[in-house]
C-alpha cells in the first residue's frame, strides 16, 4: 500500500511541476505513468479487495495534489466578513480544487473498470478517449473549467507547439496521454524484468514521440512571418485595486484617468487605444445600452481623443439593458428595488470613435459562481444563496449566442473583443476569427487573485489562442500583464504586474484562417466517437465469450 501511495504523490508532484506559470511541460509526459503503475499493480494482485474504491482514491490523491498546488492562488480572492473587513476566501481555492480532483478520480476510475473488462491495450486507449471528451467536456457545460486541459500545459513553451495551428490544445493533450502510456510500458517491463526484445524499440519510440513534434514545431516556427498590414495600439493598465479603488471611484475620475494615460503616448499613427475589463464605471450603475450615444462617459471618452478623429477606443465595460415591464424580462433580469422595472448587466466589450456607431459585445463565457450560477434550478435549491467567489462580483450576466467583431471606417482591423475568461477557450475564439477577425484584443482584470501565478497562467494561455488562429494579439489587463503577442505566440512587449502604464506597439491583421480555425476541436470530437465505441465495447464484450485470462504486458 505505501508504494501504491508513494505512486500517487509522485504523479501529483510531476504534474504540478511541469504545470505553468513555471513548469517544466516535458515533466507531464511522466505525471500520468506512476499512476498508471498503481492501478495496474492493483488490478494484477488478486488479493486486493474493493480495487475500485482503492484506485479512485490514491488518483484522487494524485490529482487533489496536481490541483491544489497549480491554483493555491485562487484562496486570493478576498471575500467580506461580518465586520466589513477584506480576508482571504479558502471556499475559492478548495471548491474547484476539490470538485476538479473529484471529476479526473472518476475518469480515472471508469477506464479502470473498463480495462478490468477488455483488455491493457483497450483500457489504455479508452483512457486517452475518455480524457479528450472529459476536457471537452469542460469547455462547453455550465460548470465549465479548462483551466487543467493538458494542452495548456505547453502554454509557457510557444516554441514546441507551433502546430497547435492544426490541432488546438487537444493535439497537446493526445501528445501528454500517448507520452505516458509509452513509459507507463517501459516502466513497467523494468520494474517486472522482463527482457522484451522490443524494450529498446519503445526506449526510441519514447524519445521520438516528444521529439519529432518539437523539431517540427521549431521549424515552423523558424519559417513563420508575420501576415498582414500593421496597426499601431496603445494597452493600457490602469491599475486599479478591484476590492478597495475600482468600485469606489468616481466614473469620470476613471475614465480621465484613461485618457491621460493613453495620452501619454499617443501619436497621431495610433489606431486604437485598448482599456481593460469593465475600465469604466466606477461607483454607480452600468452604462445604458441603449442611450450610449447619450452617455455622458462616453461622450467624455469622445471630447479626450478629438483631436485623432481616426482612433478608436476599445474597452471593457459595465453595461445594463432596462425592461418597463417583466414580461419583457429574461431569465437573468433582476427586478430594480420595488419598482416595476427589470434589468439586466453585461460584462461587455465597447468600441467608440468619432464616425461610426458605438459597438458592443457581452462576455459570454462566464465564470461559474461568479458571473453566473451553474444549473440554477437544479443546485439553487442545494446551494441556497451561496456563490463561489473565485475573484469578481457575483451577479448572474446576460450573454450573447454570436461572437462579434468590431470593424471601422479608418482601416481594415476587424477586432475580437475577448473579454478576461474568453482567452482560455480555444475553439470560442475561432468564432471571432471566422466572422472576419483579423487581431484579437483581450481585456481582462485579472487583480482578484494579487501578484500571483493565477495572472500569470491566464496571460500565459493566451500564446496559445495566437498560435491556433495565427492573429496577433493586444492585451490590455488592469493591474497585469499587459502586452502584445504576434503571430508565433512569442510576448513582444509586456509591462510587468502592478504597474501603471501604458503600452504602444504594432499588431498584424491575418485574415488568412488555419486548419485548427476551420475545424475546431476535432480531435476530441473523434475522442468522443472512440469513447463511446469503447464503452459499448467493454458491455458487450463480457457477454460474447467466457472471462478471459489477462495477459501481462
């Protein structure tokens, strides 16, 4: 039992340490292999009972560690007491880390028993199949949390993925599963001895799996230009503490703030300047989106950049949409105090110049338990009025169907607004960019957590949307990391964390579209077919013919 344990830590310490901000990812090709040791030793050894119980328990061990120690930052949030005053919220880091652990324990636990039923090779290949779909999975239902999809774990090494342009994060994870099943093989002949006659030919199978892939991915990377016209663009980082400035600042203070800021390093070249995630209002209610054109803040913005009557102001905002009656009302309208008045708020993305019609887009990937309550009608009656703060304010977002971009009458960029979560999801940002996006802009506050890995990692996933679609990127960030990422998914220009500023640099508009844009997760789409006929499989099979002997690997 103490090895079968010491596996299960070794397989959490292996994958929390290839894990960004500051992993090492060739660790992860080896996280899975430990684990994999254990539950065979487990399904091999007749004189274990409840192996089921045994083995979900030691993965949730291993995952639980892999978890706690890659979002230990989430406990950063801060949350109010009964006093008023600001500390630590421990329910945001222990909810998802507990409930993400408990999710892969039971992924892992179904392959075990699949494999208890086939055989090691279907087992092993059901595992990979079923990982696809359970990281899928994560991308699109209402609990939705990617943040551990193993592709992202090469989010820090842009150069080794270069062909994430045709396969997305899920070419990584199929890559990380077919590493560790291949030493999961070899270990496990070293360990039992045996003299296999093709033990060097998977030694160089090993070696080849991670290394083709990265010499490829160097020399498309080596090869790779920028494509298409030049925009210049002003990120700027207000810098703005979310729990004890943000809020309580005057909106017209904020928005001058902006201006100022952007002024600092206008020049009559600049095309857009690019402000963060809900930049304005302060204090007060969101703006009304349909009076924008009315707006006092947005006429402000207007009179601060008159004199470049072709820029364009691209930021994150507060919006609300007001219904006279609650017929008129949607499911996520809030009734205004006593009144017959219904609203709703938007986390939105704006565009304002001088000539064209205000644009705006809602967020409409949301942070579950922060921006939205998951299954509400299933988990509101569990749950009560509990939200799970991970960092942000907990109201229930409306969102849109359709992805927008923003075009203008000044130049040819056709903007993707992704708004702060939206960068994790490789396959929503496609969307944009088959609607005509030729640049991304991502504007985020990512200061709920302070000066930790959790914007680091967030910043940091962001290479992979530029590498998928190929579009250049301008990131905008409250507090950090603001910057611009080309093509390659290489930072050209940052400004540190908790640092006031503002960023100039050049963005390139591609309209030409990739494999991976133009097919999306297909690779996990396949994943799901395989795991569903491996399943089936798995039924069917006990029933055809008598039980069958398993044969040692």
């Amino acid at each position: 039992m103490l090895k079968h344990l010491l596996a299960a830590i070794i397989s959490g310490l292996l994958l929390a340490l290839g894990w960004p901000s500051h992993g090492f990812p060739l660790l992860l090709f080896f996280g899975f292999a430990p684990l994999l040791l254990m539950e065979h030793r487990i399904s091999e050894n007749q004189k274990i009972r409840k192996k089921g119980r045994k083995i979900f328990w030691l993965s949730f061990l291993a995952f639980g560690i892999w978890n706690g120690i890659s979002i230990w930052w989430l406990h950063n949030a801060q949350e109010t007491n009964a006093a008023g005053e600001l500390h630590d919220s421990w329910i945001s880091f222990g909810f998802p880390m507990l409930f993400n652990a408990t999710l892969m324990s039971l992924v892992f636990l179904i392959f075990h028993k699949v494999k208890s039923r086939t055989s090691v090779c279907v087992g092993l290949t059901f595992l990979a199949a079923i990982w696809m779909s359970f990281e899928k999975l994560h991308l699109w239902w209402q609990m939705t949390w990617p943040w551990f999809n193993l592709g992202n774990g090469f989010a820090n090494y842009p150069k080794w993925i270069q062909w994430y342009e045709y396969t997305g994060t899920f070419g990584g994870t199929l890559w990380i599963l077919g590493g560790n099943l291949i030493m999961f093989w070899l270990l496990n002949q070293r360990i039992e001895s045996k003299k296999s006659k093709y033990s060097k030919q998977f030694a160089l199978f090993a070696l080849l799996w991670i290394g083709i892939p990265i010499g490829i991915s160097f020399l498309i990377f080596n090869n790779y230009k920028e494509k298409g016209d030049p925009i210049t663009a002003i990120a700027l980082q207000p810098k703005l503490d979310p729990y004890t400035e943000k809020y309580s600042t005057d909106s017209f203070d904020i928005v001058d703030d902006l201006i100022v800021l952007a002024r600092q390093r206008m020049t009559p070249e600049v095309d857009f300047v690019v402000a963060p995630e809900t930049a304005f209002p302060g204090s007060g209610p969101g703006l009304n989106v349909d009076r924008l054109q009315k707006d006092l803040l947005v006429q402000n913005i207007q009179r601060g950049f008159a004199e470049f009557p072709e820029l364009s102001f691209v930021s994150g905002v507060e919006l609300m949409r007001f219904y006279p009656y609650e017929k008129l009302a949607t499911e996520t309208s809030t009734r205004w105090g006593n009144s017959d008045t219904w609203y709703d708020v938007m986390n939105a993305g704006i565009q304002i110049n001088k000539r064209d019609s205000i644009q705006y887009y809602y967020k409409s990937k949301l942070v579950a338990g922060v921006e939205h309550f998951p299954y509400m009608t299933v988990l509101k009656p569990v749950l009560g009025d509990l939200m799970l703060n991970f960092g942000g304010t907990v109201r229930t977002h409306l969102t849109q169907k359709e992805r927008s971009v923003f075009a203008n009458s000044f130049n040819p960029a056709k903007v993707a607004p992704i708004i702060c979560y939206e960068s994790v999801y490789g396959e929503f940002t496609t969307d944009y960019v088959k609607k005509g996006a030729n640049v991304l802009f991502i504007m985020t506050n990512d200061s709920w957590w302070g000066d930790s890995d959790g914007h680091v990692q967030l910043f940091q996933y962001g290479n992979l949307r530029a590498i998928e679609t190929r579009r250049d990127i301008v990131r905008s960030a409250n507090s950090g990391i603001s910057a611009f990422i080309n093509q390659r998914g290489e930072v050209v220009s940052s400004l540190p964390y908790d640092t006031k500023g503002a960023l100039i640099g050049r963005a390139y508009l591609n309209n030409d579209l990739t494999f991976y844009t133009k097919h999306g997760d297909y690779l996990a789409r396949l994943g799901i077919i395989a795991m569903v006929i491996l399943l089936i499989y798995s039924i069917v099979k006990p029933k055809l013919k008598p039980k069958e002997k398993k044969k040692e690997i």
